[in-house]
C-alpha cells in the first residue's frame, strides 16, 4: 500500500503558471487513490481560481482552498490542517517538476530516515529578454546567493540547512508546530532550524531537479531580495542563533560602502580603501560575469550581470538592516509587505 501524500500549494495569481503545475500534477507517476493536491488561493483576482475549480471538477483528488490573509504560511498552514496524508510536500506553482517527483521524493524521505528532504532548482528566465536570464544566472551564481546548495550544481546526496519547497513527514508537524505565521518570507528557514534544533534531518536529493521561473524585472527581483533580508533578523531572533554566515555578507558589505564612502570624504586614506573595496568586488564580480556570459554564449551578459550581482546583494543588505531595526531595536513582530510576485 502506498503512503498517502498530501501537496499543498499556496498561490496568489498565478493564472500564467497554474494550468502547467495542475497539468504536472495529474501526470505525476505516483497512484492517484494516495494523493490529494490542496490548492490554498490567496483570493486571487485573476483567473486562477476559475482554473483550479475547472480541474477539481474532473479530478476529484484536487481541491481548492481559501486563504483569506492571502501570504504564505498562512496557505501553508491552512493546507497542513485539511491535509490527510502522512507526508505533506509543499509545491508552487511558478515551477516545473520532474514526473516522478512525488515519488522520487517520498522514495528518499523513507529511504534516508529523514524528515524533510528536496531538490535543486535549476533557475531559468521569467521571459526571453537578457534582463530577465541575467537575473536567473545571477541567482544560480555563488557570487549572487553564495553557497546555498540548492541553488548551485551539487552532485551528491546530502545533509543540509534548508531546500526548496520541502517533502515533510506529518509527525514532524505534530511534534514541532507549524509555520510561524510572523514570517511573511522565510517561514521555511525558520521551520527547518526548529526541525533541526529537534533532532531533525533534512537532505538535498540533486536527482531531483525543479525547474523554477525567477523573477524577470530588476524591480521584482529587488523587492524579493529585501523581502527575504527584511525578515532573517526575524528568524535568527526566534531560532536563538543565525543559521548561516552566507546571510552576513550582503549586509556588511552594504555597510562598508556606507561607512567608507562618508569616512573618504574627509580622509583620502578611507577614501582609498573605499575605492579599492568596491574595485575589488566588481572586478569578482566581472570574473564570474565573463564565465557565465561565456558559458551562455550572450555577450550582453557583460553589461547586466556584474549591475544585477550588487542590486541583489545591496537590496538585501537594505533589508537586513531594516529587519534589525523593525524587530531588534524597536520589537516589531508584524509588518505588512505586498503578496504580489
């Protein structure tokens, strides 16, 4: 007898992506009497309800949820309370996956004793403009995200921090909570660190590959960036620690441009190592440039990439430190962000 699955996927006007993902799932290989996809919409005002409840009706194993306040754990949450199934797999929309993917990872989840397991992104443009596929090698770069295993071309099984989207037994949601409903983004950090801090294992399985759609203009790709450093002082708050170094890059580096630029312009010397700061970090940053321009055969990559590298690294930064404010120093817990990709 097969485990029963349960895929949750939180969504919010996703009417471009939404009929490939449903598609996907009804062309999953695993047995459709062990599944149930649970849809948990945002109240979209696009067409995607009107798609999910077209395929509810012809597919009596895929339901739609509501999610009155709309953003993430929210969806997540609402979806692990109606779920029935001993594994729960989170799953968006803006992604594609391998047919097998349910079962592959069902398969590795018992076979490794784990709790959570999942699989790399492979990260492509959100259209054909050379904007939108240099902020897709941006974000498959270890000089635009650093080491997350995840995103980068890793060849074994192995143990980990976090992976994408997540494969989770049930019991781990009984025995650690749910998703903190405080975390608008990186609600999934959060989760793994308890799961973790509980004896918890979680394993990236790089067989699995999910192919996911980045965003494809600078400006939602920015916003993206500060959202996620915007609320890891959050997470580090509540976990009690920082759960990587990789996070206190951007944000240093962001202070350094700061603190330099105002300290050169009284000393020549600050001013010097300034410039030689920013000298140096461009000059990796056009490294990494002209190998991925040259592995992509698109020159213009030279004139994008090393611009897309330092908004990312800067709007996260920006974040960060706004995050330190709003929840270190003045003790926030809520704060309102747009749940528009």
């Amino acid at each position: 007898m097969n485990t029963r699955v349960s895929v949750i996927v939180p969504c919010f006007n996703e009417g471009k992506y939404i009929t490939g993902l449903l598609e996907n799932l009804v062309n999953q290989d695993y047995p459709k009497d062990s599944l149930e996809i649970l849809v948990v919409d945002g109240r979209s005002t696009d067409d995607t309800r009107t798609i999910v409840l077209h395929y509810s009706v012809r597919y009596s194993f895929i339901r739609l949820l509501d999610n009155k306040k709309r953003f993430v754990p929210f969806a997540l949450n609402t979806g692990i309370r109606a779920s029935t199934g001993e594994v729960i797999i989170r799953m968006d929309a803006h992604a594609e996956y391998p047919l097998n993917y349910i079962s592959l990872l069902v398969k590795n989840l018992y076979d490794l004793n784990a709790e959570n397991v999942g699989g790399i992104w492979i990260t492509v443009p959100g259209n054909e403009s050379i904007q939108a596929l240099a902020i897709a090698r941006a974000m498959s770069s270890p000089f635009g995200i650093g080491n997350a295993m995840y995103r980068l071309n890793v060849k074994t099984v192995r143990k980990t921090d976090t992976v994408p989207f997540g494969c989770y037994r049930r019991e781990v949601f009984d025995r650690t909570g749910l998703f903190d409903e405080e975390l608008l983004r990186n609600q999934d950090d959060e989760f793994n660190a308890r799961l973790i801090k509980a004896g918890g294992s979680i394993y990236l399985i790089p067989e699995v590959k999910i192919t996911y759609f980045a965003r494809s203009s600078v400006k939602a790709m920015c916003k993206m960036f500060w959202q996620y450093g915007f609320f890891k002082p959050l997470v580090n708050l509540k976990v009690g620690k920082p759960a990587t170094v990789r996070q206190f890059i951007p944000p240093l580096f962001l202070l350094f441009i700061i603190v330099f630029l105002i300290a050169g312009m009284f000393s020549r010397v600050f001013f010097g190592i300034w410039l030689a700061g920013i000298g140096i970090y461009f000059i990796t940053g056009l490294l990494f440039t002209l190998k991925i321009a040259a592995e992509a055969k698109r020159a213009l990559l030279v004139v994008y990439l090393p611009w897309i590298f330092f908004l990312i690294h800067c709007s996260y930064g920006w974040g960060y430190f706004y995050g330190i404010i709003k929840f270190l120093i003045l003790g926030r817990k809520k704060y309102h962000i747009s749940s528009s990709r």
